[in-house]
C-alpha cells in the first residue's frame, strides 16, 4: 500500500518560506521545495530506482496553507520502506550548489546555514 513520510520542506538547517497572510510566501515556498525534492533526488539515488518518489504536498494552516516535501513508498515493498526511514533519518543539512542555483534562477537566493 502507498504510504508517506512528512519530511521538511528545505534541509534542516535551512530558513524556509513563513506562512503569511498575505499569500505572497506561496511562490517562495514551492521554489524552495522543488529545489528540496531534486536535491533529495541526486541525494538518494538508489531510493528512486528502489521505487520510492517524492513530492510536494500542500497542507493547510490557520494562517493559509504551507508546503512540505515527502517521500512515498510502498510499505508492503521492505526496500522502499527501508529507504524511506533511512531518508527521514538523514536529511541533508544544507542545499548543495546546484539547489542554490536552482533557487537563484527562480529569484530566491538561498540564505546559508545560520544567517537567519
């Protein structure tokens, strides 16, 4: 069966995209998990030709709705299951440089790790 892990819309020692009432952090926010998903899928490889996938999910929130990146699996299949937890388990701290030109092409210039 399908299933899915929540895991972070950038990696986690990144600053991410707020929600704001204004809904101008929408464009910001899904530049940012785009960048998060192809940086994970250079990351983890062999997760992909295991069968597992990621994607952006839109969640909603008081204030408006957020963006966050998961990683699905098949629970039945014991590889992608494996990988999935072990993804969970080692996000990537920080974007790597092809997630910063990434974001800078779209206009978002990644803010290195610390410099909230």
């Amino acid at each position: 069966m399908r299933d899915y892990l929540d895991l972070s819309p950038t990696p986690v020692n990144e600053p991410c995209a707020m929600v704001e009432p204004t809904g101008d952090y929408l464009l910001r926010m899904r530049a940012e998990c785009r960048a998060f998903v192809h940086q994970l899928e250079r990351a983890f490889p062999q997760a992909l030709e295991a069968g597992c996938s990621f994607r952006v999910k839109s969640n909603s929130h008081d204030f408006g709705s957020y963006l966050e990146v998961q990683v699905r699996f098949d629970d039945e299949d014991e590889a992608q299951t494996e990988w999935a937890f072990m993804i969970e388990n080692d996000l990537p701290e920080a974007w790597d440089d092809e997630a910063r030109a990434e974001l800078a092409a779209a206009g978002y210039l990644a803010v290195p790790a610390g410099e909230f």
